[in-house]
C-alpha cells in the first residue's frame, strides 16, 4: 500500500511508535521556531533544563506580536530573546522584521523538513511541503535540546481541489468554505493533504493561505504536494537548491476525501465571532464598516496586499472609516514600496502600519464600539480584537478593499458593476524577492553570549508531583469552544506579563469572570468545568501554566483543543473527559472529588475514574493518555520529569 505525503515525510522522521492513527508517535524534529510572546518561556524552560546549544537543524526566534514596546517590560523581552538567541546558537529577528509565519517562509521553510513553532500558525509552510505543527513552548524547548516530539499519528484526509478559482474568488474562500463544511472542530487529530488539479493551479502564497488557517479547523496541520510552483516560488526567493519533488503515492489510503471544485466558489466572509460562521459575502452586503484592516500572517504577504492596491489605484476610500495594511513582513513591505504601490495606498487614505500581529491579538487599531471591523485575519473570537463585544468579520484582501472603497459590505463582483472600470486584480508574484535582510540576525553572527534578564522576566513555576487525592471546587464552569484567549487574554495590558507567570496568572480566565483568579487564590485548589473544544486557538502553554499556579489540579470537559490538552500534561494538569449529562449535571460552586488514588490509577495505566460531586452523585470521568504522558503527569509535568531523567543519565529523546 502507498503512503500519502503525510506519512512519507513522519515515516523518514519516526524514532517511536508507528504511523497508525490515534496512536502516540515520536518524530524528529528538523526546525524550531519561536515568537516573543511565547518564546521567554521556551528559553527559561531551556535554561532549566540546563541545556547548553539548540540541537536541531535550525533555530529561529521572532519578535512579532509585542513590538511596539509599550513599556521596558516588552523592550526587555525582546533582549532576552536575542541575548537568548546569541548564547544558544538560533537565528534572531528583530522586532519590526514581520510575523514569524512569514518570515520563516520567506527565509527558512523547506519541503520535507519537519518543523515545530510555539505558534499555533506553525503549520503555514506545509504550502510548500514542510510538514508544520504548532506545541507548547516545552516541547519546543525539548525538540531544541534533542528530544523527540509526541503527537498522536493522526488521519489524514485527502482534499481534491477541482477547477480554478474564477475572477474576485481567492484561496482565502477555499479555506472558508472548508470551515463552512468541517467547523472549527472538523480537523481535530487530522492532517490535511491537498490535491488535484485545483492545488496545482495555486501558487504557494495562495497554498501558504490555506494551510495558515488549517489551524481554525483544528487541524494538527496541512500539507500540499510540491510542483514546479514550488520551485519557482523557492528560486523567486533565491533558495531553489532546497526543492525536492514530494508527492503521495497513488495507491495512497486516505482517511477521508473532501471534493471542492474551485470554479464553484464565491466570496465568502466569516461573520462574528467564529471562523466558521461563514457565509456569501452577498448574504450580509449593506452592512455599514468603519474599519478595514489587510494583513495577518493569513493574508499580509505581498501578493495579498498587491490586489488590494491595485484596487485603490486612483480611489479613494470611504470617509468614514479607517482603512490599515499591515505587510506579514519587511520584505513584503519593501518591495510594495520600491515598486510604488505603498504611495497608491497612501494616496488613497490607506494607513500603513509596521510588519506585526499586533492588531490580530487587540494590540493597535482596535475597533470603536458598536462597529464592524472587516479583517483578512484568520480569528475573530469575541474580544480578541481588543474590545469585548466586538463586530469582527474576516475575508479576503479583495473582498477587504471593496468594503474600504464603498464604505460597508459588498461582494466585488457588484462592486466592479457598480463602478464599471474596475478589473479583477488576479495573483501576481514578483520577480524576485529581494527584500533586504538586515533585521534577521544569524546565529553566526549573534552579538550576545549570555542572557539579560530584566526584571520582569521571572522563574519557570514547577508543579509537584502528582498526589493521590485530587478534591475541590469547582471553581469555574464554562460553555462550548472556550478559547486560550479566554484563558490567558493577549491584549497589550496582559501581553507583558508573558515572562513573569505570577503577575500574568491574575489575569487567568477574567474574560470568562473577571473573580476567577483572586477566587482561585482563595481556594488553594480546585478544578474546573467545560464543554466541546476546550482550548481551542493558540499555542501559548500560559494557559495551562497559570491555571496550574493557581492551584488548578483537574480539567473536566467534554473535549480537549490539541495543543491545549498536550499543555496541560506538560504541566501536571489532569485532563479528564466527560460526557454531556455529567456536563449538564455539574454546576459551578459544587465540590468534586476523583474517588480513585490518582496517582496510583494514572501510573497504572487507569482509563476510567469515579468522581463524587457533593457527596451526593457519582459519575464517570475518562483519561485518555499514553503511557508517556502518564508519567508526564505523575511526575508533575515535562519539565520535572525532564529534568529528573538528565539527572539519571537519560537524554531528553527519551521523554
């Protein structure tokens, strides 16, 4: 039997287990990257676990989500990072170069390799074939050190793209109309292969696109074939010697087909506040906007932002709103402005900011109240704009420019009716990509060789060993789909305390209830109560980490989010899975115990639990870990663990 791409790139990186879905497979780890508000953490883990030089093929610390600097704490960070950076051999990218995803696709991805990033975003570069997964920051840290990463093998499902995208349809509506049919819990433990003769007509930006927000389906990634698409895009960048042809076999088993014929598709838009809330643009046109921001690590390359321009070329946008470009990264905003396009978009009322996340996290340019805010953004969570009851909408760069230009929402199909000299702008790659390279700082020429700590970088928290009584409060129940920005909050008022786990940790679920973390505090210990999905989102392990500081010792949800769960194991958390009547059943305020010696059931290898609530019902909570995990947690987290195996000898691989 043939394998599929998936399977071809894991089989030549396996080191445990075997390429069977649901089971727990080790891999090796080629690339690592890191971005700064997830990065302190890595290389305070790394620290900890007295580590002395990155191991992998590559290293990359970006700066990209904090960068205007609001105060010394984020200055401070983003020394550490390149201080970091110098004394443990990784690149370094200076704040302002642009978004990690970006960058690293610029500079560094390469089909074949296998890369893990402390960002969810990670897998962006299965576009051109590198198979990308996005983990905490530990297992960052680990998979730097040596050590192998775990994921359990997942399915991988063949999508076919038929056809080619017709005029204003754009690879943006592909991934939209797959979070239309799969939701954001439609690719958990799955991979994504896309093939056929539609992927053959996209170009790697328009591959990179889907494959960025693969993430909002739960994916663990998604990968593409590599063509001479591929390599051109790759010599465009000057790094064609790193093309090598990957494709599936053709006997190749696949979990599943999805079939999309690209011809078919319109543009679509996400309406707030769920990426899968998706809809034809037609069905919500009229609506008024008076924001309308191009960019993200989904949509701020320069083939993103170029049709936009071409767009307002000799237009101008609608008075009443503000119109914001933000570039993925430096490169893409210098060649824009080499060749022009920044002063069309300039003349045409279009602010152009710097090469960051920021607004994608609440950081600048957030919304007015009582407003829409169109973004070519991949999250629209309720409040992650920077303003709780936000209108958020994301889209296209094209559909995004004809908001701009008309003042509220409206399908640019019409919109070039209306106007009658407005041609579809198309995809167009430059000729070469010759941005410069001065903010990206090789590990060869790093100019630190030991760590500068400021004083708002604090100490790893480490949990205890697990114990054999796991008994509280339930201290906080929640709904379906509750996001790692509910849990840890990424607004620029939160952000800065990324380093310092003590003072973040006040912040812990305030989106939820604002108590929540003084309540915590209170108790000492307790547990918490959730619905589908929990965890859904981004990678950052602080929120596994504050949760477990406050005394947090179990999470009881119906479903766990990927990278979420593996966080909570990392750091001693105990996962446990309910069903729905134990769901409705609980309440917030009852006291729960799990009647089993914890500690004793999980090493033993227990799947089933009894938890007793008030003393009064009974029911059944499951743990579904691998005999690795296991250990993770009874020896109070990865790092514990980790440490106590250096201690006897054992490399990090063998975690």
């Amino acid at each position: 039997m043939g394998q599929t791409l998936t399977e071809k790139i894991l089989s030549d990186h396996l080191v445990e287990g075997d390429l069977t879905p649901g089971e727990e497979i080790g891999i090796e780890i080629d690339q690592v990257l890191m971005q700064d508000t997830t990065g302190t953490m890595v290389w305070l883990q790394f620290e900890a676990l007295d580590l002395d030089e990155a191991q992998t093929e590559l290293a990359a610390q970006y700066c990209d989500h904090q960068t205007y600097q609001f105060d010394f704490k984020n200055t401070d960070d983003h020394r550490f990072l390149r201080s970091a950076a110098g004394t443990y051999g990784a690149h370094f990218s200076r704040p302002g170069n642009g978004i990690c995803h970006n960058v690293h696709k610029e500079n560094f991805a390469a089909p074949g390799k296998t890369l893990l990033g402390s960002d969810s975003h990670t897998p962006t570069p299965g576009g051109l074939g590198q198979l990308a997964i996005g983990a905490g920051g530990l297992d960052i840290a680990v998979a730097m050190g040596g050590g192998a990463y775990y994921v359990e093998m997942p399915e991988v499902v063949n999508v076919r793209l038929e056809g080619e995208l017709p005029e204003w349809s754009s690879a943006k509506d592909v991934i939209l109309e797959m979070l239309r049919r799969e939701t954001v819990k439609g690719g958990v433990g799955k991979v994504f292969e896309y093939t056929g003769p539609g992927a053959e007509s996209l170009s790697v930006p328009e591959r990179t696109t889907i494959t960025n927000m693969g993430t909002e389906l739960g994916a663990t990634s998604s990968l593409f074939e590599t063509d001479e698409k591929t390599k051109d895009y790759l010599e465009r960048q000057g790094r064609g010697d790193e093309y090598i042809e990957l494709t599936a076999d053709e006997d190749a088993e696949y979990a599943d087909e999805i079939v999309i014929d690209l011809s078919d598709l319109e543009p679509l838009i996400a309406c707030p506040s769920m990426p899968d809330k998706v809809v034809p643009v037609r069905e919500v046109a009229g609506e008024k906007v008076e924001q309308v921001l191009v960019g993200s690590c989904t949509n701020g390359g320069y083939e993103d932002i170029l049709p936009a321009a071409k767009m307002f070329k000799g237009r101008e946008v609608a008075k009443h709103l503000e119109m914001i470009v933000a570039p993925g990264s430096k490169q893409a905003g210098e060649i824009l402005a080499r060749q022009g396009w920044t002063a069309e978009m300039m003349a045409a009322g279009v602010n152009v900011s710097e090469a960051t996340c920021g607004p994608c996290i609440g950081i600048g340019h957030v919304p007015a109240s009582d407003s829409i805010s169109l973004r070519t953004f991949n999250r629209n969570f309720e409040g992650r704009s920077g303003i709780e009851d936000d209108n958020v909408y994301l889209c296209s760069p094209q559909v995004a420019a004809a908001a701009a230009l008309k003042g509220e929402i409206i399908d640019p199909r019409d919109l070039a009716d209306e106007l009658g000299d407005l041609d579809a702008p198309g995809v167009e790659l430059p000729e070469k990509y010759d941005g410069s390279k001065t903010d990206l700082i090789y590990a060869e020429d790093a100019i630190d060789d030991e760590l500068i700590k400021g004083p708002n970088i604090g100490e790893v928290p480490l949990q205890d060993p697990l114990g054999s009584n796991i008994s509280g409060e339930t201290l906080l129940k929640m709904e379906d789909n509750i996001t790692t920005d509910h849990i840890i909050p990424a607004t620029s008022d939160i952000l800065k305390f990324r380093s310092n786990i003590e003072r973040l940790s006040d912040f812990t679920l305030s989106r939820v209830d604002e108590t929540f973390a003084q309540r915590a505090k209170d108790a000492g210990t307790g547990v918490l109560v959730a619905g589908e999905n929990y965890g859904q989102g981004s990678s950052r392990e602080h929120a596994a980490m504050c949760p477990m500081y406050l005394g947090i010792e179990a999470v009881l949800a119906q479903s766990f989010a990927r990278i979420h769960k593996a966080n909570l194991f990392n750091f001693g958390i105990v996962p446990l899975a309910i069903d729905e009547e134990t769901y409705e059943k609980i309440e917030q305020g009852d006291d729960v115990e799990i009647v089993d010696d914890v500690a004793e059931a999980v090493e033993s290898g227990q799947e089933e639990f009894t938890i007793r609530v008030n003393d009064d019902w009974e029911a059944t909570a499951n743990l579904h870990a691998s005999e690795r995990e296991r250990r993770i947690l009874t020896a109070g987290g990865k790092l514990p663990l980790t440490k106590q195996q250096a201690e006897g000898g054992a490399a990090p691989a063998d975690d």
